[in-house]
C-alpha cells in the first residue's frame, strides 16, 4: 500500500507561484509513475500533469503547459508541482496519485494510490 502525503497548497494572488510536494511511502518509489490531478467544486477530477518513473517523460493538460512544472526526486520518494503564472481558474483541490507504470496516465482510473489533496486558492 502506497501512502501519499501532499503539501504546499495555500492562497495567492493571480500571477503568483505555489510549489506543490507529494511524499510518497513506499520505498520502491521510483516504480511508480506519479500524476497531479485537480477538482474544483462542482466539477469533475480533471488530469494536470504526470511524469514517468525515471523522470524522463512528462505530459501535462493544454490548461497548464507552460505555467506548470512536474518534477521528481527519487531519491527523496517526492514529487513536485511547480506553477507559475495562477490564476483564479487554478482553484482547487490537487491530488497527487501513483500507478506502478513507467509512463504515467492521463486519466484518474488508472491510477492506484491518492493523496488527501492539498487546497490552492487563487485570488484575483
């Protein structure tokens, strides 16, 4: 069982920047492909970025390439959201979520293990 802890979330203005971090428990991490995913209230769990289990391929949604940027640190059983640029559309719970894939998936059923989420709240 993989446990998945994230942190980071908070509010901030439009334009601003937020690094998100998900700690992973299990010690064979790097097996695991990790996604971000987000809800926002009222709406579906929608895919925003996932990364590969060497790090190597990334894939992110149309609404958040080049203003977000996953990453992963193997050796720390973490990985990261970095976003740029928010704006108040970014609202909402992100989850991080594992799958034991070398690529990482774009939808929410494939994966097997789920953080709590963390809150972003961007004000405008």
């Amino acid at each position: 069982q993989v446990q998945l802890v994230e942190s980071g979330g908070g509010l901030v203005q439009a334009g601003g920047s937020l690094r998100l971090s998900c700690a992973a428990s299990e010690r064979t991490f790097s097996s695991y492909a990790m996604g971000w995913f987000r809800q926002a209230p009222g709406k579906e769990r929608e895919f925003v970025a996932g990364i590969g289990w060497s790090g190597g391929k990334t894939a992110y949604a149309d609404s958040v390439k080049g203003r977000f940027t996953i990453s992963r640190d193997n050796a720390k059983n973490t990985v990261y959201l970095q976003m740029n640029s928010l704006n108040p559309e970014d609202t909402a719970v992100y989850y991080c979520a594992a799958v034991r894939r070398v690529l990482a998936p774009t939808t929410a059923q494939n994966y097997d293990y789920w953080g709590q989420g963390t809150q972003v709240t961007v004000s405008s």
